[in-house]
C-alpha cells in the first residue's frame, strides 16, 4: 500500500466519521474504529510455494451509546466515499432503533477528547516479486513449512467528541518450521519492519544444525523431577503471554482471579526481573479501542515489585481508580522484558547440565491464586551435559511457581532480546508481539 492510497484511504474514514458524527441527536455519542490490512501472503510446504496472495481488507466498527446503553455493528471499508456513507448510515440508524431495547450499564465510558496522533511507520520489505526467491534459496534441501505475511496495517478510531486517531504500519513475520525425515520439528520466528537476510540465515543456519541432532541422536529420558532449564526468548514469550490471562489486569486482581495477587500483598519476583509496556517501537498503536492513548511506557514489575497494573476506564470508573490507557481486556499489548548478563555465547556453558528448551505450548494456570503454571515442552529441546547438547527429549510437562521460577530461582536473564511476533490471522492479520529475553532458571519442575 503506497503512501498516496493510505492519505486517500485517512481522508475518506476521516470525511465518513464527520458526516456520521453529524447525524447523532444531542444525547447520542459514537465511536467508529477502522482495522485495515493490504498484506502479500505466502504458505509454503517442503519448501514449495502453496498458496500466495494479495489480501486488501477493512472492516469500520461503530459503538453507539445513548442513555446508558449501547450497541455496535460493523461492515466493510472500501475507501469509496459514496459507497461507504450509504451503507454506514443505514448501519447508525439501526443502532439507534436497536440501542433503546437494550438494558442500562452502569459502567458505560463515554468518548472523549484527550487529543489526537497519527503515527506512520514506513519500512524496508521484501518486493512481492523477489519474496519466494529470498525465502526459499536458503532451504532448497529442507523441508521447510510456514506462512510468510507482509504489508501495511492499519488502526484508526474517532468519536463523536472529535478525537482522531490514525496508525499506520509496514511489517512482516515469517512464521516456519523446519521438519527432519523423522516427523520431529525445529521452528522459529523472524518478525520486523525490515527483511534482515543477514538473520534469517543465521537462524536458518541455527536450525540446521539442531535438526540434525533431532534426526540423528537417540531421544534422552527425562524423569520427572527438577532441573536447571534455559527457557529461549519464544518459551520465554509464551510464559509472559499468560500474564494477560488473569495477570497484570486490574479487574481480575479486584475479583481475586489474578495469579498475582501475592505480589500486592507483598511477595516479589527476583530483582533481576523488570517487566514493562513499551510503545515506543512502534509495533502496535498507543490508543486502545476507545481511543484513549497510553503512556509510551508503563512499568509493570520493577526489580521484582509490582508497581501497576493495567487499567482500563471501565475498571477505573467501577472501583474509583485513575486509568491508564489499557484496553478493554486489560492484556498486555506490547510486553518487554528487560535483558541481564548472560552472554549468548555462554548459555550452554552457564546451564552446565540441564534442559534447553526452545518452545513452550499448551499453557494455562495450573492454580491461578496461587501462581502456578502448567504447559508442554514443544518442537527443538534438549538434553545438555556438561555444556554441550547431548541428545533431543520427549515432549515434557512442566508445573512451576512463577514465584519460584521468576523468583529466587531465576539465575540470570539474556543480555539480548528477541522480537516474538503475534502470528495470528484468524480474522485479519494481527499487530506486535513481545519484546523477550532468554531464562536461565535453577530447580525448574517437570511432572510428567
């Protein structure tokens, strides 16, 4: 998507809110948000191409509120003007019939004005025609699989009290796994908003080399039991993705459903440990579905505190509290974790004897009050001795305290980051990820 279709596409979204704006009565309020995406896709399989294509789509949802109530709809954007206002209209005037059948909340937000932004993030991206070429000459001997996507997405929100918002955004990921004659599986992630070849043929290279101990060395039995584990930034990602699901969300430790709540009582993580929403790379937008727009920073757990939470303003208008720009579902939305000291080169020899582990999956709380984590190991994780890798593992089930593992037993963190994109597509292509580091982690409980 070129510059001059995306000042068409926000000059058209910005005409179609005024006019819809203009026809709300006095004690009616609105809140219109555009998702759009022009995306290049591509599926691979044993390193052939599968399916390729061009997705251009947006969809405008607007939120209607009048009198304590509201109601909402959505329908396509095709950046005709013409064609967009009739069809938009006839959606508000449903609203407005649908919305007064509707019952009262109480803890309705109304939008606002705080301000507008438009932030643009322009970047250096594979051509479509050179993509599958740059892609596949790196794997033309492996069974490569995955699914690359690429382009420009856009958010935007405006309301009825004059607050604009535009956000724009060329990115890729590359999603893949590289499968040994064995069925067993190296993946890895490579995310951004410029195509580095340099990196990709280093984890490629990576890779290679761990699909070969996969496919040539006998599995070593891993009893249950604990054990000093090194948790790659993609394991470490999957572990902090959990603290949007009953975690640092305000509303879930005001209901007692936080895994943690111990750490308002007083209990900290290591003080190796710093946890923070970062917006200032510009991966996803600082305004929420509202329109309301974060700080560029929020600490979370410094030095092992917790110092915030996530605060939307439904929260704060129901327990009285100051909001902080968190959505609706008070997630995280671009998660960092800080790096420490340990050197890449010296992951093996720090781990000693041990497990590597690559990925994570299937997790969930095990016992959410108390902090408790359950979850599978998944595709390249290893058995080390003596700080070399030895032989690959049986998949694994671990349950831990993330007081134990975040706490007095985290030795050290990475002192590099990984960028772990979010790879979803269910119905358009998603934003960010998360900013992680690499665990190293003493007595780490595995049960099965």
């Amino acid at each position: 998507m070129n510059l001059t279709t995306q000042e068409a596409l926000e000059s058209n979204f910005n005409q179609l809110s005024e006019l819809l704006v203009n026809h709300l009565q006095s004690d009616e309020h609105l809140s219109i948000e555009l998702s759009g995406e022009q995306s290049h896709f591509l599926r691979f399989n044993t390193a052939k191409v599968r399916q390729a294509g061009i997705v251009c789509d947006s969809t405008i949802q607007l939120t209607l509120i009048n009198q304590q109530k509201t109601a909402y709809t959505a329908f396509p954007f095709s950046g005709d003007l013409a064609f967009d206002t009739a069809i938009a209209l006839d959606k508000l005037n449903e609203l407005k019939k649908e919305v007064t059948q509707l019952p009262e909340d109480p803890y309705i937000v109304l939008p606002e004005n705080k301000g507008s932004s438009r932030d643009v993030y322009t970047g250096e991206l594979l051509p479509i025609e050179s993509a599958v070429d740059e892609i596949l000459k790196e794997v033309q001997s492996i069974d490569f699989t995955g699914i690359y996507a690429s382009g420009t997405i856009i958010r935007a929100n405006a309301n009825s009290a004059g607050q604009k918002h535009w956000f724009a955004t060329e990115s890729f990921f590359l999603d893949y796994s590289l499968i040994a004659p064995s069925s067993k599986a190296v993946k890895a992630t490579l995310a951004g908003r410029e195509w580095q070849a340099s990196r990709y043929r280093e984890q490629i290279q990576l890779g290679i080399e761990q699909l070969k101990i996969l496919n040539d060395t006998p599995v070593h039995e891993v009893k249950p039991g604990r054990y000093r584990t090194y948790l790659a930034p993609a394991a470490t990602a999957e572990i902090l993705s959990m603290f949007s699901w009953g975690g640092v969300s305000e509303s879930s430790m005001r209901q007692g459903e936080s895994a943690l709540t111990k750490l308002r009582e007083g209990k900290t993580l290591s003080p190796l440990f710093n946890l923070r929403e970062n917006f200032t790379s510009g991966s996803v937008p600082r305004f929420n579905e509202l329109g309301e727009i974060a700080p560029d920073e929020i600490p979370i757990i410094i030095e092992g505190k917790l110092v915030n939470t996530l605060v939307s303003s439904r929260t704060a208008l129901e327990y009285g509290l100051q909001a902080n720009g968190a959505s609706g579902g008070e997630g995280l939305r671009s998660p960092e974790v800080s790096t420490g000291t340990l050197q890449n080169s010296e992951i093996l020899k720090q781990l000693d004897t041990g497990l590597y582990l690559s990925n994570l999956h299937y997790l969930n709380w095990s016992d959410r009050p108390g902090g408790r984590l359950t979850g599978m190991t998944r595709y390249a994780c290893f058995w080390v001795e003596n700080g070399q890798i030895v032989a690959p593992i049986k998949d694994l089930r671990f349950d831990d305290s993330l007081y134990a593992f975040l706490g007095e037993n985290l030795i050290a963190l990475t002192d590099f980051q990984d960028f772990v994109p979010n790879t979803d597509t269910y119905e358009r292509r998603s934003l960010g990820g998360l900013l992680m580091p690499g665990l190293l982690v003493e007595d780490f409980t595995f049960t099965l």
